[in-house]
C-alpha cells in the first residue's frame, strides 16, 4: 500500500525535495514539480490539472511539509478508507488521515492501522489520540503527545482518558462524554502530564465509527501560557479596581480632612472682622483672607487635578435648568465681591442644559473665583448666549486683562501671567488647567477673549435641551427687615474646632445657637427642648452612619414643621454632592467664607441682614 505524496518546501516557499508517490500524483504538473520552483503555482497547478489537494504542516524552520491526496481535503465521504468509517471526520482531522490512491476498500481494522501510522497522525505537530467511547482506552497516540505529556507509547496504551485528568475534573468528563452526540467539539480541560504537572488545553474531538466500534480523535493545543496570560491580565485587572476604590477613598477622606481645618480657620477670620477696628490689624485680617483663599484654591486645584488623572471622576450628564446653578453662584460670590468693592450681576436664564451638574459647577466656580480674584475694580457679569441647540455661558470681568500673546497658555499648569506677583493677584495657577481639563472630560468647548487694561470674557458652550419657566429664586424667603429677635439656629458638627468657629460667628451675628457634635446629641438636644427652631446646620459626614440630611430630616420630623436646612461640606465626591442636592436643602462647600455663610443663613431666615457686633 502506497503512502501518501509529501513534497518539502522551505523556508522561502520553494520546492526542496519531494517522494516517488507525488512523482505520480503529481504527473500532470509537467515542470512545476522541479527543485527551487514556487510552490504556490504548484499547488494551484495540482488541483487543475491533477486533481490533487495539499495538507500544509508547518516546521520548526520556517518551511513546510506538504501532504498530496487525490480528492478534496475536506470532501466526505471518504471511500477509500471503506464502507465502516462514517464522513463525519472534519478538515483539521483529516488532515491526520492517510489517503491512498488506489480505489479499493478495506477494512476497519485496516483503516485504523493505516490511520495510526501515517505520516499526518505520528508527525503532526499537536499531540494526537485515538480512545475507544465505550471504554475510554487509548487505542492510538502520536509523538507529540509522548513528547508533551511525558507517558511512554506503551504506558499510554494503558492508561484511559481519565487518567490523564485531575481526579476533581473526572465526573465533567463522564458527564460531557454521556451527554455528547456524534459530531465533533471543542472545549477547554485540563490534563495531567507524567511527572504531575498540570496543563491547560483546548481539545478538538471527532467520533467515527468503526466496526461498530465509536472512537474518537481528539487533538489537544496547549494553552497554558494563554489561561496564564488570562489570569494574570484578570488579576491586574481586579488589583487596578481595587487601587481605584482605594484612590477614591483616599481622595474623599483626604479632601473632608484637608478642609476641615481650613474651613475653621477661614471662620475664625471671618470672626475677627468686627472685633478689630485699627486699620492695621484689619490689613492684616485682609492679608490673611487672601493667603487663606489661596490655600483653598490650591487644595482644590491638587485634588481635582489628581482625581482627573486617577481617572476616578465620573461623568454624569443630566437634563436641567442652568438657572439654579447660577443662583448658587450669585449667592456663593457675593459677598467675596461686594468685600472688594466689586459688582456682581448674574443674569437669570430659563434654558434647560445637558451636562454633570457637579462638575459644570465646578468649571463655572473656578472662573468666578478667578474673576473676583483678579479684579481690583469694576464688575463682574454672569450671563447666557444661545447658539442653536447650545448655550454659551460666559463670564466678563473688568480686571487687567490677558496679553494676546499669552491667550494659548494661560490653561497650562502654572501659568504665570505678566500681573505683578502680589498676594493677591500672583497668576491663574492650576484653576484654569482644571477648567480645561474638565471641560475636556465633558467635551464642552472652552474659549477666552480678553484685551490689556479692559478685562477679559471667559465662555464654555454646553448642549440645550429646550426651556424651563423662570421661578422666583427658591432660596430666597420673603424678607424681614425690621425682625430684631434672635433666630434659633441649631447646628450640627462633628469636628470640635469648626463647631466652636460657627458657634462664635453665629452668635455674632444674633442669632440664639444650640451646637451638637453628632446625630444622637442633637436628637438629644431637640428632644428635651420644646422651643421651636428657625434653622438647622449640618455637616453633611457626621461620624456615625447618619448624614446631616438624615439629622435636619428627623429633627424637622420630631418638631413636626418644614424646617430650612443648610448642609455645609467638604465632600466632593459626586454620589454625595448628588445626594445634598436633591434632599432640598440649601448647600455649601468648605472651607466656606464668613460672607458666604452669613449671606446664606440671611436668606434661609428670610432676613435681608444680620446684625453687626459682638454679642
């Protein structure tokens, strides 16, 4: 019986040799089949004119040994392996076949011999074998499953399928084995080499029947190295979500921590105002204001900034009105701008924007912050443009302007401008890189029109949904000038240090104030005091698994009254500022300003004023 053609090619695709069996089948091919002649014409050559198809196996060296066979590779069925072989065998089994040219039919016992020792099944590059379905015998291996899996020949041949699997792996195997119909799978196991070690393989399986005998052929590729490269690019994974949840963390704590003693410390200032009437000590208090603010902005700026690269900001665009966020902001920067001597007008706008409320707030804040900062005299002007299914919102300032020259850096880090470097006007440092940068992240564009000596006009363009009716502004209540009582104010902090500084600020402001360190005491507090209260102020992380929202909710519930609510935090964390906003309540971020906080409790007690003085 004659084996099969193989025709050797190397490494640069020509014909280095090949055997007397592809002389014959390859008798038609007239000159192609010659010593450096290009296979690939060969090939194509062979299938027109003789009929033949080739089984490519490629070789260490880069060249190939090629298998010719007179009939189609994938073709079915296959006659002369005889009537007992069932054409259920797929193309990458057959290429382990051993077709013959002659045309007779023999046995299956034949044609199981003839398959176990061709050369495509003993030579082939994966590791080969044959089992028996009944009893799960090896009856057939090739050399590259000695070669990998360590078993002699002989040792094989007495071993079942499931001797080579972990025992844990066992009932899978009889179960896939039960459950499994007559055509070929391929799945993922893992095999038991001789000296113990285990492997990951994907293994390809083709039944056949003969004789009445099922077998099967199953090729196994080892993949140990890919399920490595899986696991570990799983367990980086895994270990990147864990850093991010810990940088977050660290994020929220380390934000609330630093601005806890700057909030007090900024309080304390505020304090001090009225207590000192030299004009010395009131340039010193001025000085420090400034330095205090400088300090924020930086804490600010190096948070956000190290957030933005950490990747732990999240991007939340919702539909709605721009007008509450300009009210925030009127009421925020009010008094920063009337201390200076500043106007500061904010136009009402009912356009509906799309954009993350939290971080378009954050970019508006910078650039008033910037504004006020930088502008020694004149105004300030918040207002709205639209341009089609966009809205620009701008603010003008009358500062000193920006050369034209510098317009393309000023939203670098640190970037100096060419203002003299006083405490108080010493460059726009990072807060116009955090602009940038987060308008970016929302992908609103930004841009900056400004001449020397006039002022500048800073604009970001947001998407717009459509229109909201204008409403009074919600935050404030009908005012009364002529109230001279003290309004009750309870407030709720859990750093010592702040609640003294509010407890001494309100005071001096006239108003009659019960301070808790906590939920519990000042549940406490409100329960063994009958009298009613005009306002309550909570930090929004109290220790304790309650929030000040909680705390202003149950003590409004216990007085049974709609009580007004500011929470006061130095959380920027989205979820959370999300959650202050929608509990109702009005908010602001430490370290917050005395003006801040005293133009913010006027108008929750409804007064155009607090009083002046020192209780």
């Amino acid at each position: 019986m004659r084996g099969p053609g193989i025709v050797a090619v190397d490494g640069r695709g020509l014909i280095a040799s090949w055997n007397g069996a592809a002389s014959t089948l390859l008798s038609n091919a007239g000159p192609l089949l010659a010593l450096e002649q290009p296979f690939g014409q060969l090939e194509m050559e062979a299938r027109r004119s003789c009929g033949v198809s080739f089984i490519r196996h490629p070789m260490a060296d880069g060249g190939l040994v090629c298998l010719c066979e007179p009939m189609p590779v994938v073709a079915a069925p296959f006659p002369n392996l005889g009537p007992n072989l069932a054409p259920t065998v797929s193309a990458q089994a057959a290429a382990s076949l051993p077709f013959t040219s002659g045309a007779g039919h023999a046995t299956g016992q034949d044609a199981l011999a003839r398959i176990t020792s061709s050369f495509a099944f003993l030579r082939n590059p994966l590791p080969l074998w044959i089992f028996d379905r009944g009893t799960l015998a090896f009856v057939a291996v090739n050399d590259a499953a000695l070669a990998r899996y360590g078993y002699s020949r002989d040792r094989f041949l007495d071993m079942r399928i499931s001797d080579i699997r972990p025992s844990e792996d066992v009932p899978r195997l009889l179960e896939s084995l039960t459950e499994r119909g007559d055509h070929g799978e391929t799945g993922q196991w893992r095999h038991r080499k001789a000296d113990g070690g285990v492997i990951d393989v994907l293994v390809t399986s083709e039944w056949f029947t003969m004789d009445g005998r099922s077998l099967c052929m199953t090729a196994a590729q080892d993949i140990t190295n890919h399920c490595r490269l899986e696991d570990s690019l799983l367990e980086a994974r895994i270990e990147a979500e864990r850093a991010n949840r810990a940088r977050s963390r660290f994020f929220a704590v380390a934000n609330h921590d630093l601005r806890q003693p700057l909030a007090a410390l900024s309080l304390f200032v505020g304090a001090l105002e009225n207590r000192l009437k030299d004009p010395t000590s009131r340039d010193i208090l001025r000085a420090m204001n400034t330095a205090l603010a400088t300090i924020k902005n930086l804490v600010d700026a190096h948070l956000d900034i190290a957030r933005i690269d950490a990747g732990t900001l999240r991007v939340e665009p919702v539909g709605h009105s721009v007008n509450g966020l300009l009210t925030r902001m009127a009421l925020e920067f009010a008094g920063p701008a009337r201390q200076k001597g500043l106007t500061l007008h904010v136009a009402p706008c009912s356009a509906v924007i799309r954009s993350d409320r939290d971080l378009l707030e954050r970019i508006l804040r910078n650039l008033l912050s910037n504004a006020v900062r930088y502008t020694s005299s004149g105004r300030i002007l918040v207002g709205c443009r639209r341009q089609g299914d966009r809205l620009r919102i701008e603010v003008w300032d009358t500062g000193p302007g920006i050369p034209a020259d510098q317009l393309d850096i000023i939203f670098e880090e640190f970037y100096r401008g060419n203002t003299p470097s006083t405490s108080d006007q010493a460059g726009f440092g990072l807060g116009l890189s955090i602009v940038d940068r987060l308008s970016r992240l929302l992908d609103h564009s930004m841009s900056v029109r400004s001449r020397e000596g006039k002022g500048s006009v800073f604009a970001i363009t947001v998407p717009m949904e459509g229109e909201s009716e204008l409403r009074p502004d919600p935050v404030r209540l009908p005012a009364r000038p002529n109230d001279t009582s003290r309004p009750r104010v309870l407030v709720i902090e859990d750093d010592v240090i702040v609640l003294q500084a509010l407890e001494l600020l309100l005071d001096q402001w006239g108003c009659d104030v019960t301070a808790a360190s906590g939920y519990d005491e000042a549940v406490k507090e409100v329960a063994s005091d009958t009298g009613p209260l005009d306002l309550v102020i909570a930090d929004f992380r109290l220790s304790g698994p309650a929030s000040g929202i909680v705390a202003i909710r149950q003590i409004a519930k216990m007085l049974d009254t709609d009580l007004p609510g500011l929470i006061i935090t130095g959380d920027t964390d989205p979820r959370c500022l999300k959650e202050a906003r929608l509990s109702g309540y009005s908010l602001l971020h430490k370290p917050v300003s005395a003006l801040a906080l005293r133009a913010a409790v006027a108008n929750l007690l409804g007064r155009e004023r607090l009083r002046d003085g020192v209780a």
